[in-house]
C-alpha cells in the first residue's frame, strides 16, 4: 500500500509541534461538471516548530500521534515570510 502524501496551505500554528493544513480537492461535480473545490484540514506533526501560518507544505500519514493528529509534515515548500 502507497503511503499517502498530500499538499496543503498551513492555516494554524499556534499549537506547540502541531500544525493545521487545509488541503484543496478540485474535482468535477458528477453531474453538472463544474469544478468544486472541496476543504479539508488536518492536524500535522512539525517537530521543530518551523511552520508557519501562510506556508505551503507537504505532509505524509503516519501513525496515531494523539486523538486527532495522524499527519506529519515532510516538507515546507514554499515559505511565507511575512
């Protein structure tokens, strides 16, 4: 079985070594064929706090780290340096 990786807009760090990304699913509706794009967000582990809010990452599943987190971020891809 292929691990699952997704790529995702950071929209919360402001826990400690957990980050919340939201990852965009454009798909075409079954019927009509406009594109919907579909939100959903998911708790990440970011060992050494480097994530920020605004950065694009790409996180992998892993096994349960708490109740919600079961991701954890492999990279930062792109770095909002505000």
């Amino acid at each position: 079985m292929a691990v699952k990786e997704r790529v995702g807009l950071v929209v919360s760090d402001k826990m400690d070594k957990t980050v919340v990304v939201a990852v965009e699913n454009r798909s075409p509706h079954p019927k009509y064929q406009k594109i919907v794009v579909r939100t959903k967000r998911y708790k990440a582990h970011d060992e050494e706090n480097k994530c920020r809010e605004g950065d694009r990452v790409r996180i992998r599943e892993t096994r349960p780290l708490s109740r919600t987190k079961r991701w954890q971020v492999i990279e930062i891809l792109s770095s909002n340096k505000a």
